[in-house]
C-alpha cells in the first residue's frame, strides 16, 4: 500500500498508475506566498474513488508523469474556488487543465453562496464537520504532522462525492451549461500571469489621473512588476500602489523630490529611487505625446448609481425566481460596466438570454 504522503518518485509512478484510469480527479494544492511573487508549492493532493495521496512536491526531483497525466484531456479534474491552484499550477509547471468542474461555482449556480468555503458546502450536502485547525500551517516546514496530512486529504476526499451530487443536480435544473462556460474561463492561461506592461491595471486608484500621470503609473507599474517577477518578492515590496501614484503626480520629476516622495510613502523602497527617477525624468516619446489618453474614469454620477440600484435589485429578483446566486448572475461591476458603456459579461453566453437582455433594455430605457 502507498504512503499518504508520497516522497519518491518510485512511489509516485505507482500512484499515477493507479489514478490514471479513473474518470476524474479530486486536486486541492497547498502553497505558500507571504514573501514571494510566485507562490511556493508545497502539496498536490489527488484522491479518486478508490485511492487518495498528497505528493510532496517539496521531497521529488520532479513530478513528470503526474504532470503527464494532467495534461492530458480524458480526465475531469475537481476543485473547489480553484482559481489560486490554477495560479500556482501555471505559475509552476505552465499547466492549467484542459477539463474542470468547480465545486463553488456549481453550487452558485444552485442558489448557494458565491463564496461558499469547501468545509461549508461539504457540512451542507454531506453533513460532515471538517477541523480548520492547519488553515494556517507553514506547509514548507518538514516533516509533516499526522494533523497537516488529514487536514490536506480531507480537501480533496470529500470532492468526489460533492461531484456527484452537484453535477446531478446541475443537470436535473439544465443548468449544466452555465458550469461548462464559467469553468472555460478559469482555464484561460491569462487569468495567472500578469504580463508587465499590462501591471498597471493591478494599481488601485488611477481613476483620477491626467494623461500625464497615467503614462507615467504604466511605466512605474511595468518597470516594478518586471523588478517583482524578476527577483521573485511581492510587488508591494517593490514600491506600493500608494507611492506609485504619488510619485507620478509629483510637480517635478527631480532626485531629490522624488527621494523626499519615497521617504514619505514608501521608505523601504529608497533603494530603488535611482531606477524610479530614471523611469520619470525620462520624455515622453513624440508619438506617444502627441495622443496621450486619460485613464477610464469609473466614477458613477448620481443618475448612473440611482441605475445601478435598480439593476441589482431586478437582479436579485430574477436570482430568486431562478434560484440561483444573484452576484454570480450579474455582479455589481457587471452592472457598473453596463450602464457605462462598457463590455459586460451579462451581454453574452448564458446570462444573455436570462437576464443581459432585460437588464440593456432598461439601461437604454433610462438613456431616452
């Protein structure tokens, strides 16, 4: 019989073997992040109906043909709220699965909470209690205690049967589409890597910014994030989104300015103040001058929320009658973005024809 932790590549062969004709896969992962950019994977845990392990990514040399198997396309594999395991697969081994059932989201489809944890959803369909006393565990440190290994297993082997149960009731409310399409874009390669020059988007605040400043919270925001994923530490570390942005909006770009902004705002990030006032003292480039553009302003007038009141509240009316979680049918930023003009997922796919219909036809109703 294999160990419940498995340590060898020897044993983790077997334990492929064994996994690789089951129809589905049950995967939780354990990590680390407090002071890295990437996170540290420290556990996989796999279970099925037949047999269950947590690998230890920490003690192998490599997980090659676990990695193999996951890759492939014939086996579902089962999550709950997987979208930092996704991060931490990708970020690790550049694997995102090409099948996947969300336990959160399956059971937001069926009327519960967006957000409902894995120990909540297993006490209401399995009525099983699960201990919380390793949620805070440093799963770096070795060896492992007997109470960090059932805590870990216990994340993945009660997956299978929610599984079950929610996809039965998926398919009894024909709602099993809805699950299809949301779990497609769990899977997008995207959603876990945060390409530089696209790292401004991560900072908070920039809605009030001239064109000008904004030019200049890209350039800061990619120069840290590159500094971040280089160095692999947190780009807060860096220089936080607070001294982005008031280093961007200083009158002058000159050393000592800059340094003072530093000093004020980000003290620990003095080190960098030679490469910051470089990025800032440097001219804007013709072209680019010439067609600078304001950041989107998002800020709702009084008409605008007044609007986005009466969306939400037609939403959780229809929410009811569908019986279904209403942010996961139309979020409140869904709902901004549609009285702003803006692309909203209410627009296409499922939700379209249940509710984005109804909700343009009031936002063009109100425009009259």
């Amino acid at each position: 019989m294999l160990p419940k932790v498995i340590t060898t590549c020897a044993d983790l062969e077997l334990f492929v073997d064994q996994i690789s004709h089951s129809p589905w896969l049950a995967m939780d992962t354990e990590f680390m992040r407090e002071s890295t950019y990437y996170p540290i994977l420290c556990l996989i845990q796999i279970a099925t109906d037949e047999v269950n392990a947590c690998i230890d990514v920490l003690s192998l040399d490599h997980i090659d043909p676990l990695l193999e198997l996951l890759r492939q396309n014939s086996q579902l594999k089962i999550f709950h709220s997987c979208r930092q395991d996704m991060e931490v697969l990708y970020s690790e081994y550049q694997l995102t699965p090409k099948s996947l059932f969300d336990t959160q989201v399956a059971a937001s489809i069926l009327g519960l909470d967006e957000q409902i944890s894995y120990a909540e959803l297993v006490a209401q369909k399995s009525s099983v209690h699960l201990a919380k006393t390793e949620s805070r565990t440093d799963w770096k440190k070795r060896p492992l205690t007997e109470a960090q290994i059932e805590y870990a297993l216990d994340d993945v082997i009660h997956l299978g049967p929610l599984y079950k149960k929610l996809e039965a009731d998926l398919n009894a409310e024909n709602r099993m589409l809805w699950l299809t399409e949301e779990c497609k874009k769990l899977l997008l390669p995207s959603n876990y890597f945060v390409a530089p020059e696209d790292a401004w988007k991560q900072v908070k605040g920039i809605g009030r910014l001239n064109a000008k400043q904004f030019y200049y919270v890209r350039r800061i925001a990619e120069w840290r994030e590159q500094v971040a994923q280089t160095r692999n530490l947190p780009r807060r570390w860096i220089l936080p989104d607070s001294a982005v942005l008031e280093a961007c909006q200083l009158k002058d770009f000159e050393s000592e300015a800059v340094s003072q902004c530093l000093k004020q705002h980000a003290p620990k990030s003095m080190r960098h103040a030679n490469s910051i006032c470089e990025i800032l003292q440097q001219p804007i480039p013709a072209d680019i001058a010439d067609n600078l553009q304001e950041p989107a302003d998002n800020r709702l007038n009084k008409e605008q929320r007044a609007l986005v009141k009466k969306l939400m509240e037609f939403t959780r009316h229809r929410a009811e009658q569908l019986n279904t979680s209403a942010s996961l049918l139309a979020n409140r930023k869904s709902l901004v973005n549609l009285v702003l003009g803006k692309q909203s997922r209410v627009a296409s796919g499922w939700r379209k024809s249940l509710i984005g219909d109804e909700l343009v036809a009031i936002v063009e109703s109100e425009a009259l």
